[in-house]
C-alpha cells in the first residue's frame, strides 16, 4: 500500500494573515533548505575556507567544526547534495530543512525584544552583522544570527518553532510585533 504524504509547515495553522506590517516584524520562512555541516576530525580549517568561499549559501557558526548552511533558493536535497560534493572528506553534511525553522525578526527595537529572553550581549560592537551563536531563548535553544543592523535570524528545531514564537510574541508584548509568513 502506497501513502502520499504531504509536508506541512510546524507553524501552519498557528499563524494568521495580519491586517498590517508593524515596524517590529517576525517572518517566517516556509522553504529554507538547512543543512548542518560537521567537519572531519582535523579538517576543520579546510572546511571553513570552501564554506567562506562560496556565496550560493550562508553558513552560520554553530559550535566548533559545525555549521548550518542556509539557502533560499536551493532545495533541501540539492543543498545537502551540492556541499558533501564540494566539502568531499573535508566534513560530512546532514539536511536539516525538515527538522528546522528558520525565522527573521526585524525592526528598531529586535535587540531589546531580544534582550527579554536571551542572555548574551546583543550590542553591534560584541555581536555585529555576520555572527552567529547558539543561545537559549528563555528554554528553547536557537541558533541565532545578525543578519542587519535590526535584523537577527533564529533557526529552532521544528518541534520548538510554536514554542519560539510564542516566547517572542510576549516577549515583544510592549513593542508591538507582527507576525506572519515570508513573503520571499
């Protein structure tokens, strides 16, 4: 017996259309193909230059030897197919983009929502545009990255994404934040 099965978004059903776009906004994007990328034991330097050399992706730090590679305009399995090739012994690669969510949270007060749930030092001088970190957001853990000025990008697994949402939603409470899918 064959099963057609069909990939729902983990917030499908849990985020309405919004009326209007507040200065504060929180996008979430329904086809980010996410890969981890982990390098081979003492190629770490290897694989860093062929992820910082190639702009078809994003790679955000994640830990020691480990990446998440972000693409939005590939799809998951070319992702993961195209970095094993240029990667090769250098680091093993693992797609992601069904088991994570990634989400952009913008506007002029993103740091000071941020600093309601995140314990780490969100000023442009210790955390500028380009780096990444794994925090805990109140109890959910993200890997988060500024991506602008007032822009930061959360990637949370998919069975904590209603979670995440949730959290910035009170956390956002006295600044005013529109939620609702990417447009891009």
């Amino acid at each position: 017996m064959a099963y057609d099965y069909q990939a729902v978004h983990a917030l499908d059903g849990t985020i309405g259309a919004i009326s209007e776009r507040r200065a504060n906004h929180l996008a979430v994007h329904r086809a980010t193909a996410i890969a981890m990328v982990l390098a081979a034991p003492g190629r770490t330097a290897e694989a860093a230059g062929i992820l910082v050399a190639d702009g078809a992706f994003e790679a955000r730090f994640s830990g020691p030897g480990e990446w998440l590679a972000l693409s939005e305009v590939h799809a998951p399995e070319t992702l993961a197919a195209e970095l094993a090739v240029r990667l090769g012994d250098f680091a093993y690669v693992v797609d992601q983009s069904h088991g994570r969510v990634a989400l952009t949270l913008s506007g002029p007060h993103v740091a000071r929502i941020l600093a309601n749930g995140i314990a780490a030092d969100l000023h442009p001088a210790a955390f500028p545009v380009g780096r990444a970190a794994n925090v805990l957001c109140n109890r959910v853990p993200v890997n988060l990255a500024r991506t602008g000025e007032d822009c930061f990008d959360l990637v949370v697994t998919r069975s904590f994404a209603e979670a995440l949402v949730d959290d910035l939603k009170v956390m956002a409470r006295s600044f005013g934040l529109s939620v609702d899918f990417a447009t891009r």
